[in-house]
C-alpha cells in the first residue's frame, strides 16, 4: 500500500470512529431531552394541550403514520430539491465571481445587500409567484441556503495557496487546469463546512414556506394540528421534522468525511 493510500484509509478510519461517536452523543442527548421531557410533564403536571406527554406523542406516531409519512414525504422532496438548487447556484455564482472580475464587482454587493431583507418575508411573494405547489418551497429551502453556500465556496476558491498555483505555472498548467486540478480540491474542506450549514437551514426555509401557504408538508400539518388542538399529533410532526434535518446532516457529514478524506488533516 502506497503513503497516500495508506494516508486516505486512515483518515477514513478516523472518520468512521468520529461519526459513530457523534452517532451515540445525539443517541444520549436525546434519552436526556426525553427524560427531562418526561420530568417537566410529571412535575409540573402539564395539560396534554400545553405539553403532551412523550409516550403520547410515541403513540400518535404509530396511529397516524399513513398521514405523517404523506407529509413528510413532501417536505423531504422540498428539503431536497432546495438543497439541489441552492448548492448548484451557490457554486455557479462563486465560480463567476472568480473567473470574472466585473461579475465579482457587482454581485458580491448584492449578495451581501440581499442578506438585509429577511428571507421569510419573501415567502408571500414567492407564494404569489410560484403558488402553493412545491416549486415555492423549493425556492424558499434554495434561497435560504444560498448566500453560506457561495460565500464558502468563494473563500475556498480564492484562498488557494499560492505556492501550489505558482508550482503549476512553471509546469505549463493553464487557468481552466488550476481551477480543475487544485482550487476545486483545495476548496473543497470550505465548500464542506457551507454544505452543513446548508443541510441544517434548507429545512428552516422548507417549512417556513409551507406555514405561509400550502395544502401538504409537515409544516402544514403542523398549523393544522394547532388550529385543531391536536397538540400530540403537532408534537409528532415536529418530532419528525426534527428526525429528517438531524438525519440528513448526518448522512451529509458521513458522505462528505469520505469524499473529502484529507479535510480531517
């Protein structure tokens, strides 16, 4: 086995230990917050339409699953989707504002200037634009996540170490090969840090969209279950919700520590 590949198995190695410990402290933390959960319930003796009980919850979860499921089906694909979109704008843009000067001159303005309106207060307007189907979700999970994702990706690309840009040039390497063969790789470690982010909040713009306008998702189920006084079952879409995001970036974190095996370097 050569040095570099015995460098690459052990920090797959290091990065399979890491995850699976991380994989027990959310296990952990979770027995905690059910626990305490359980603990608030029964000290304070909570109404079940202010705080159900966890075994409550747990056992909406089985009665309505057929209807949980549908929704959380949605909402995935709107989690998705978003995260399709935002990365692939986010990494579009930042390569254009490297490449191209002016681009960079009149787009980073505007970047940073978008952050001061409030992405939610957008949601109506796209809700107008796009109605209440899916596409309006998707946008509000892409927007959301856009900004990190390329101002990330522009960080990584442009703090490239010179030395290794100054070695490819005396080895005849042009700027389309040096954006190829070592930006691209150099930032990845950086592009990795937005994408997280990006995995957390993308759920945040998916449901907060469907809270504005929709007929399906967990986050319309959610207000319909409040409207209704169904707190368990509110409490169960929440549950779930929670479960996709912790679970997506998980699996996010999984892939990308094999993907990018010198990041843990």
């Amino acid at each position: 086995m050569t040095p570099l590949a015995e460098v690459a198995n052990r920090s797959q190695k290091q990065a399979s230990k890491q995850g699976l410990s991380a994989m027990m402290r959310v296990i952990i933390s979770l027995v905690m917050i059910l626990a305490i959960w359980k603990s608030i319930v029964v000290v304070f003796d909570m109404p079940s339409f202010i705080l159900p009980a966890p075994e409550a919850v747990f056992i909406k979860l089985f009665e309505r699953h057929d209807v949980l499921l549908k929704h959380t089906w949605v909402t995935s694909q709107e989690i998705l989707l978003g995260l399709l979109l935002g990365l692939s704008m986010g990494l579009f843009f930042a390569l254009q504002m490297l490449l191209f000067q002016p681009v960079k001159r009149w787009l980073l303005p505007i970047l940073i200037t978008s952050q001061a309106i409030p992405v939610f207060a957008l949601a109506p307007i796209l809700m107008l634009w796009l109605g209440y189907g899916i596409a309006s979700k998707v946008v509000m999970a892409a927007l959301i996540i856009f900004f990190p994702v390329t101002t990330c990706c522009y960080d990584g690309l442009r703090n490239t170490p010179t030395g290794y840009l100054d070695l490819s040039q005396t080895m005849g390497a042009n700027r389309w090969r040096q954006l190829w063969h070592i930006r691209l790789p150099a930032s990845l470690p950086v592009l990795a840090s937005g994408i997280r982010v990006a995995v957390v909040v993308a759920p945040i713009g998916a449901v907060a969209g469907e809270w504005v306008g929709s007929s399906e998702g967990l986050g319309y189920l959610m207000l319909q279950t409040n409207a209704r006084m169904l707190i368990d079952e509110m409490f169960a879409a929440l549950f779930i919700l929670a479960a996709v995001s912790v679970s997506l970036y998980f699996i996010t974190d999984w892939a990308l520590r094999r993907l990018i095996p010198w990041e843990n370097n």
